[in-house]
C-alpha cells in the first residue's frame, strides 16, 4: 500500500482479520476465572411479581449467585434518558424489574455459574409468582379510556405530547382550489438484528475497585458515563472497550440493563462475568425500531402545486424510554416533513405513547425513514389522486438547488443540494419514459409491473451541540481526535467515533495519509477503548466522517502547521517558500533541500534544533462540533412485478442516485449503500415484529421473523451526485442510514403503482404475498361491483 | 468413544471422549454429549473465527465444513463430529495465501461488520466446490441460508463471482 488519497476506493485494512476468523468479537473475550450470566425474564406482556423462588437454581450445578430485582434494587439505580422534550413522562426504569414487568422479556432476575450451558440451565429453576395485569401493545388504543395504565407517572400512558410545524396549514386549505388527501399511514415496528447479537464481559479489579466492560456498543465512551452516572461508580474507575462489533444499525446505541447488571454482578462476585444474548433473547431484550400509526394529510392544487402536509402521530415507546427514544419520532421525524420540496405548510402533532412491549428507540434512519416513508407516500398518492404524474407533481415542487443554506418550514437549515439535479440524473439512468411503454405492454400482456420513485433528505452529522442541548440532548454531539506521529514517522491516531462495520480504520488511515503522505500499512487507527484516548461520542446518525472525520482533519491540520514551520527551520527557508506535498517538504526553486515528514517528526522528538517557543513531540488533539447538520439526499427508483395469482412480489431492478458531498472511499459508500437500500426494501416486503393483544411476541425468533436473504434482491445501480456540505472542512455528508430512508418508500410507491390501474390507492408494509394477493382481489371485487351498478343504472 | 460420569460440583455431569481433527490435528476431548460442535469449537479449542449468530439454525454464521461438507455447526453435537474432519475458517488459507474466495471478499468488498463473514465464507467455498461456474441466480441461491445485514449481499455475489473467475 502507498500513500492514498481523498476520494480513492481504499481496500479495506480491517478484512485481512475478518477474513481469516480472527477478529475478536465480545464473546471471543476469555478472562481467567470467568463466570457466566443468564437472565430471568417475564413470560407475560404485564403482571405484578408476587415472588420469586431461587432456591433450586441455587442448587443447581455450577451456579455461584442468583440475584433478583429486589436483591440489588440499590446497586443497580435506574437507566437514564439521554434527550429531554417538555413536559416528558419519565418513569422510573430499573435494569432488573422488582414490582412489575411491563413487556414480555423485561429481565427479573439473573443466574451467575461456571459456564453458560449451567447459567441457562438455572434459569427455568426461578420460580417467578405473577400476577398478571391487563396488556396493550397498540400505541393508538394505548392513549383511549380505559386502556391498562403501564406507568402511574404517565396519564393515559402518555409520555409526551410534541409539536413542530410553519406556516398555516389550517388556513392554507380553506383555498376552494386545494384539494385534501387523508391516508392513514402505519409504519410497522422492526428488530434491528445485527448479526452479532449484543454482549458484555465485565471485569472488576477487586485491587484498585475498577471495572472493566467489554460490550458490544456504538457508544463506549457515552456507556462509560451513563454506567457512571447511574451506579455511582467513579467515572476515572471505569473502563469501556468496543472490540469489534457485529453491526449495530442503531440498536447498540443506548446504556442497556445487562451493561449494568455485569458490572455490579461482577462486583459481587468478585469474578469477571461474561453475558451473550442469544438471538431470541435480543427479540425481546434490545430495543425495536419504528412502530408508528398516523394519520396524515396532504393538500394541494389540480396543477399539482402542494400546498402543505398535516401529521397525527402515535409513535409506541414501548414499556419504557430508551435512551433516545424521546428525540426519534420528534426532531428527527418532524423536522423532515418538507422533504426536499418547498412544502410552506407543516403540521405535525406527535404522542408518544408506552405500551407492553419492547422499547422502542432509534434503528438504521431513526425517524427519518418514517417521515420520508410517509412524505413520499402521500406526494405519490397525491399525484394519483389528481391524474398527474409522480415525477411531474415531484419536480414542480422542489426546492432550487443551492450551495450554502437554505431555511425551510419547519426552521432547519438544508446545508446544500441540487435535488432536481439529482433527480434528471436518476431518471435518465433508469430510463422513464422507456419503462411506462413496457409498462403499458406488460398490462396488455396481463403483467403488473410498477415502478416506484421516492426522493428523500436527511438530517445527518449530529452535532451541533449547542442546537442538540437547546432541544433536548443530554450530551455534547461533537466529535474527537487525537493524532499522534511517531519517532520513526508512523502515526497512531485515536478517534472518537466507534466502527461497527463503517470501516473507519481503512477511511480515516486513508484521511491522514492523504493529509501527511504517511503510507496508509503506516498508520494505525484506536478507537473504542475509553482508556487509550480523549473522550468521544461515537457511531450513529451518519456522523462519522461528517463530525469525525472533520475533528480528524483538524488535529492533522495542526500536524502539518508544526511540522511546516519545524521543516522551514531545519531547511533554514522562509516557511513562504517551503512546499508540502505527498509527505515531503521542499523549498521552492532548490532541488536538493527536501525533507520528509518521517524525518521531520524524528526531529521534533530529537528536540536538538527546534524553532524558538515550540515544544518537543508530535501529537495533536481536536475536538469539533459543526455550525450545522449535514444533509444527504438523493433520488431512488425501483421497479417491482407483481405475480397475479400469488400476490408475490419481486423487486426488478434498482436505481440510487445520492448525493453524500464530497466521498472519501467510494467502495465502503457503496457498500452502506447496499446494506441500506437491502433494509429499507426488507421493511417494505418482509420484515414485521407481531404482538399479541396480551403482549406475546408471535415474531419471536429467526424462525418467524422474515429478515431478507441473498435471493430477494436484484443488483443495484448507483450513482451519485456532488454537493459538498459547507458544515465541515472536507465537505462530507454521511452515508449509512440514505439507502434505509428511501428504499422503503420507493418499494411501496412501486407495489401500489402496478396495482395502480386496478384501483388501489395504497398499502400498509410489509406487502407480503398475502397483502398484495388481498388487494388484488378487493380491487378485482369492487371493479365487479362497481361495472354491475353502472350496468344497473342503464 | 468413553463415557463417564464427572462428581465434582455439585451434581453428575456425563462426559464422553470424543476425537475430532480440526484443520488437519487432531484433538481428543472430553465433552458434554449435548455440547454444540459450534462450542466444541470455540470454547474447547478457542477457535473463536466461527461465530454464533441465532439459536434456530437460520443464519449460517457457525458454517464449518464437516468431512468435506457446509453445515451450520450449531445443528451439530461435537459428539456427532467424533473421528471426523472439520475445517473452520482458521483453516482455510494457505499460510499466508488466501483462499480464491477469501480473497474475492475483501477484493470486492464483501464484508462490513465481518461477523456473518466466516459463514458465508465457508458456504460459498462449498457451493463452489459443486458448482465451479454458478450464475448470479444460483449464487443468491446458494447463499440463501446465510444471513447478513450489512451489504445487502450484492458485494457478496461479486466476491464468490470474482471467486469462481480466479478458480478457473
């Protein structure tokens, strides 16, 4: 490998582990003397604990401890909310439940023994007395009289009720030319499922009282200050590792209760402790995704001119409040409801409501793919209501392109962007106008072919803190990094953001390379360890390159300020004349005075000949928090056929055109791109979490929950276009969540489209093979009907 | 194959003596006939490359080759691989030489989190075993059995395609 540059497809330096099964995973981690952990949970969706037996598993072979709920009711304290709204609802949220579970799976007790088989063993010897309690899952009926009441410090099981909006929707559509299209939009609730399921190895120093947590997290830095924070244990004691981590997708993004139950066990029992969820368990026990009932509106023109958009929203927070869970169906939702049209009016009511089930919190999109899900949705069946179409009523509303901010309804400021732009260029690789005449000729042919077109924007690079704090977030969103060069010339750089597949050791060795010329094999990149570096905020939101990279970029800008003016003075010139390019210093118009910067960063560890004032070594630290978001956008285009008689639906091809700024690695782009646009299709097509009235979770398992394989999609088309983000110094945007937030909406515009012509107006996700064969029937039928009134009236 | 009966603790736990070659030596262990080869291989000879990713047999991250075939090893007891041949992901490059299809995945890009990886790496070397040349079709097929969540599985298919390309 050589020195690489900005823009460059780096192969990825993480793969030669990955490929060889040498990666090191939290259950690779083997301590000696290490115990396992199984947890207890609630079998029922609601129920009072009357009491709990633990003497058999006591007794059974292996087992150390068993602790309930009430046993370390002290210790455990109570998991904390990371975002505060008005007036929010905060019940209290005890890792193990002591009085009353409130969702199928809430954890009441946990086993301690010497190996896992025995620890799972123990488990169906608790003996657990419930009482069991009326459920609701539904986040709508949740909020009616006589619902069962989860929290008694939520009224009606309210946990906030929320509002955004601009201009005047109510007035807007007393105009006798708008017309109004009601839908309700349902967006289904999802399990994240990460390949590796989540996991924690605690490891108390009975010597010095520290603990260490190896977990499977985005965030171990924020973990280690919540874990603080609620159990009291001395922040400088506590130690977080991230080692590799199997995927994420939003779901290992919170302070979980199994993190702090290891640690204070571990504390106990004075013996590392080690807990891996199984898959079934994680259905239960990590938090889900989506999971909204709407009531939306759209209002416009016959001229197709929108005029406004009108939310009512019951976003389910499950049980209890994840640790973002308040901020996703709010900012990250509401504030998206322009899309990236001019949209003037904005009404948009949000109730957060808890319910007996799984909390609910951020997954891959987090917000934004409900909101550009139902956008979409309700621009396309606009258009079909008016006879217009999509692409037409689309483009006449867009916002104009620009390249430094622009203030839209609901007050947030779109960084740049050329939407029209993007959406010709995706048009013109998918070829429109050629696929309504195959259209057309696949109908007469008695084919249902559809094709579906979703535009989307994004809120992305989370940060600014100050903005964050004033709407509720508990935490700095900046971002770190620490760059140290070595002696010999080779770098060790720290950074703050956590990788769980984003590759960030390849694409931020590649961004010090093409800033210091440093070979990429030359430079290491640490990240996840609390102990190895400054404090960081870590992986989500497409932050990492916008926000981290940025922080990045700053620490090797004053790298190379240092090693500019060391080289001048060693080369004896006038720093004016002394140029740096591909790791070499040289002075203009003399060939022979050149230094690299392997030279000159053993020169500044020398310290023998240093400029008047500057200190000795090499190393430098940035912490950088953005003016603004950053904001990604793009145009997606899908075409599905529909088979008649069993309602099976196949996507046909797909076309995603994006525009993520300025791109560092175009293959690790395209990659997250893929990965998304794959979720985002299996939310439209497969993908749904079933509850039971009374709170059982019928989708429980791999088994019954349909998470998409290879045979489901064809190869995708990507392409993209280029509007660097004025938020930060490289002009990024982030890539990791697009794919998520508009495949989704592009699937069902496209499902609904090929059934279009039989009269369907719209579909609830998923559209399964049922669903779709339902809906033809139904149209069929009401075709009948509706030809033997006509018939009847002649 | 031994079987007897362990007292310490705190109850009789059997354990049967079992003779598995993994990766071409072979190793004589007593084990619990209900271990899972899946655990077998990892908690007994620490090779930690094959993981665990559910408990039904659905994602196909523990994927090992059992005398010369994929199976998912957690759908496996040790005791049923007792004098048999197994090959974990540890065992398949060449010293320092990947094989064609650990090659194809990090050349193409197929992999991000890298944790279904192994999996997917030891069914596609099967699948390419029996069929050398395999259309797209037949590769999504062929990988049906093995979830990811990272890539949606298109740099997958190119890595086995680039695989099958190199093999010829």
């Amino acid at each position: 490998m050589a020195v690489a540059t900005f823009g460059e497809s780096v192969k990825r330096t993480e793969d030669p582990r990955l490929i060889t099964g040498r990666g090191k995973y939290v259950d690779d981690v083997r301590l000696t003397g290490m115990a396992h952990l199984a947890f207890v949970r609630s079998t029922y969706g609601h129920a009072n604990i009357k009491s709990i037996d633990t003497s058999a598993a006591l007794n059974a072979p292996g087992v150390i401890a068993v602790f309930t709920g009430a046993d370390l009711q002290e210790e455990l304290g109570g998991l904390p909310v990371g975002w505060m709204l008005p007036d929010l609802k905060q019940p209290p949220h005890p890792p193990l439940a002591y009085e009353t579970v409130r969702y199928l799976g809430d954890a009441v007790a946990v086993i301690v023994a010497d190996s896992a088989y025995q620890a799972n063993d123990a488990v169906d010897l608790v003996e657990v007395d419930y009482e069991v309690l009326p459920a609701i899952v539904n986040g709508e009926e949740a909020t009616k009289d006589g619902a069962p009441q989860l929290h008694e410090e939520a009224p009606n099981n309210i946990g906030f009720d929320w509002e955004v909006g601009g201009g005047d929707y109510a007035e807007a559509i007393k105009d006798p030319d708008v017309i109004v299209v009601k839908e309700r939009i349902v967006n289904q609730r999802l399990i994240p499922n990460s390949m590796e399921t989540r996991g924690v190895v605690a490891d108390y120093d009975v010597g010095k009282g520290n603990i260490t947590l190896y977990t499977s997290t985005q965030i171990p830095h924020l973990v280690k200050l919540l874990f603080s924070l609620v159990t009291g244990w001395p922040e400088q004691k506590v130690r977080v590792i991230a080692p590799d981590v199997g995927g994420g997708f939003g779901s290992k993004l919170y302070l979980y209760a199994e993190e702090v139950v290891a640690g204070i066990v571990a504390r106990q029992v004075k013996r590392p402790v080690k807990w891996i969820e199984s898959r079934s368990e994680a259905y239960v026990s990590t938090a889900h995704g989506r999971d909204h009932i709407c009531d939306a509106e759209i209002a416009g023109k016959k001229d197709g001119e929108i005029v406004g958009i009108k939310v009512d929203l019951y976003a389910n927070l499950g049980a209890y409040l994840s640790t973002f869970a308040p901020l996703i169906p709010t900012y990250l939702f509401g504030l998206m409801l322009g899309g990236v049209y001019k949209m003037p009016n904005i009404d948009c009511k949000v109730h957060g409501v808890f319910t007996n089930t799984t909390p609910v919190d951020a997954y891959r999109g987090a917000g934004r793919p409900e909101a550009a899900y139902l956008v979409e949705r309700m621009v396309s069946r606009f258009a079909q209501e008016i006879g217009r179409d999509p692409i037409v009523v689309r483009r006449k509303n867009m916002l104009q392109a620009h390249k430094n901010g622009r203030e839209v309804t609901t007050g947030v400021m779109y960084d740049s962007g050329d939407y029209k732009g993007n959406l010709n260029k995706a048009l013109e690789i998918f070829d429109y106008k050629q696929f309504r005449a195959d259209q057309r000729a696949a109908r007469r042919e008695g084919k249902l072919l559809g094709v579906g077109i979703a535009t989307y924007i994004e809120i992305c690079g989370m940060a600014p803190s100050a903005v964050a704090s004033s709407l509720g977030a508990g935490a700095g969103l900046w971002e770190s990094s620490n760059v140290r060069v070595h002696p010999t010339g080779k770098a060790t750089i720290y950074i703050g953001t956590s990788p769980h597949g984003q590759g960030h050791e390849t694409t931020m060795a590649q961004l010090v390379s093409s800033e210091l010329g440093i070979p990429v094999e030359d430079i290491e990149v640490l990240h996840g360890d609390t102990d190895q570096g400054q404090f960081g905020t870590g992986t989500f939101g497409s932050r990492s390159l916008a926000v981290g990279g940025a922080a990045l970029f700053n620490s090797l800008q004053k790298v190379k300020a240092k090693t500019h003016r060391l080289a001048s003075h060693l080369l004896e010139a006038d720093p004016k004349f002394v140029t740096f390019s591909n790791g070499t210093f040289a002075v203009e118009d003399i060939a022979d005075k050149t230094l690299t910067i392997q030279e000159v960063a053993g020169q500044a560890y020398a310290a023998a000949n240093l400029p008047d004032g500057m200190e000795p070594g090499l190393e430098e630290v940035s912490f950088f928090d953005p003016q603004n978001f950053a904001w990604p956008n793009g145009t997606h285009i899908c075409v599905v056929e529909i088979e008649q008689d069993t309602g099976k639906v196949e996507v046909q091809r797909y076309v995603a055109v994006d525009d993520f700024g300025n791109v560092l690695n175009p293959m690790i782009v395209d990659g997250m791109t893929h990965g998304g646009v794959a979720q985002g299709i299996g939310q439209a097509l497969s993908e749904q979490a079933v509850y039971t009235d009374d709170g059982q979770l019928l989708s429980g398992s791999l088994m019954d929950y349909a998470l998409p394989s290879a045979d489901m999609f064809p190869m995708m088309e990507l392409d993209r276009t280029v509007s660097p983000s004025p938020s930060n110094p490289i002009g990024v945007k982030g890539a990791g969540e697009a794919g998520t937030i508009a495949a989704s909406p592009a699937v069902m515009n496209a499902v609904v489209d090929a059934l279009a012509h039989l009269g369907v107006m719209h579909m609830d996700m998923p559209a399964t093979s049922e669903k779709v064969w339902r809906a033809i029937q139904d149209a069929k039928e009401a075709q009948r009907a509706a030809r033997a009134t006509a018939r009847a009236a002649k | 194959m031994r079987v007897y009966l362990e007292t310490s603790g705190k109850g009789p736990t059997m354990s049967t003596e079992i003779t598995v070659t993994v990766n071409g030596t072979a190793h004589t262990e007593a084990v619990e006939p209900r271990l899972l080869l899946a655990h077998f291989l990892r908690d007994v000879l620490d090779l930690t490359g094959t993981h665990v990713g559910c408990d039904t047999s659905q994602c196909g991250a523990c994927t090992v080759h059992l005398n010369g075939e994929a199976v998912k090893s957690c759908t496996v007891f040790a005791v049923q691989a007792d004098g048999a041949e197994v090959t974990t992901i540890e065992g398949l490059a060449d010293g320092d030489t990947y094989s064609n299809v650990q090659q194809g995945f990090w050349d193409e890009h197929g992999l991000q989190c890298g944790f279904c990886t192994p999996g997917m790496i030891m069914t596609s070397e099967a699948l390419l075993k029996q069929n050398p040349n395999p259309t797209e079709e037949e590769i999504r097929e062929g990988i049906a059995g093995n979830y990811c969540r990272c890539t949606g599985y298109q740099n997958i298919v190119n890595a086995i395609g680039a695989a099958a390309k190199a093999g010829k």
